[in-house]
C-alpha cells in the first residue's frame, strides 16, 4: 500500500500530505501518543526513500483515539488500531 501511495505523490509533485499515525488503547496516554507518533514517523522515513521529497509531507502526528476500528480490548482485535493513515493536505499549482 504504501509503495503504491509513493507512486502516486511521485506522478503528483503538487500534492501535499499529513501522516497520523494510532495504536490501540492500551497503555498511558503518553506512551500511546508517542508510539502513535513514531508510527507515522516510520511512514515518513519510507515515503523519503521512496523519492517523496519532505515538501509534500506537511506534517506527521500521532493520534491514540483516531477511529478506532476495534472498540474492544481483545488483543488480535486491538492490532488492526495499530497503523499510520495518509491524508492529503492540500495542493498547489504546478
């Protein structure tokens, strides 16, 4: 998925992106931010070696609560909240 997204920023320069990245509910609150933060900053890091450049990257968060798809504390459940979305920012003319 994330090698089909870099192909397509590639073919549009324009295009501008924000990374979030969530886990699940366990844990503190700060260690969730964090590990959710760190997750979108491992989409970065790839998105940059796949030849995005960081001006079409606005910003990387992490959210801990972001539309959780599992609302119950069942592990094998808890790990499809566990991920990094991309979210297109905006665009500028070419």
């Amino acid at each position: 998925m994330l090698k089909r997204a870099a192909a397509w920023l590639r073919q549009h320069r324009e295009a501008r992106i924000l990374i979030v990245g969530s886990c699940d509910s366990g844990g503190s609150e700060t260690c969730t931010h964090t590990l959710a933060e760190a997750r979108g900053t491992v989409v970065r890091k790839f998105l940059g070696s796949s030849g995005i450049g960081s001006d079409q990257i606005v910003g990387v968060k992490g959210w801990d609560n972001l539309d959780q798809s599992c609302q119950i504390s069942d592990i094998e459940c808890q790990q499809f909240n566990r991920s990094a979305r991309i979210f297109m920012a905006s665009s500028v003319a070419p």
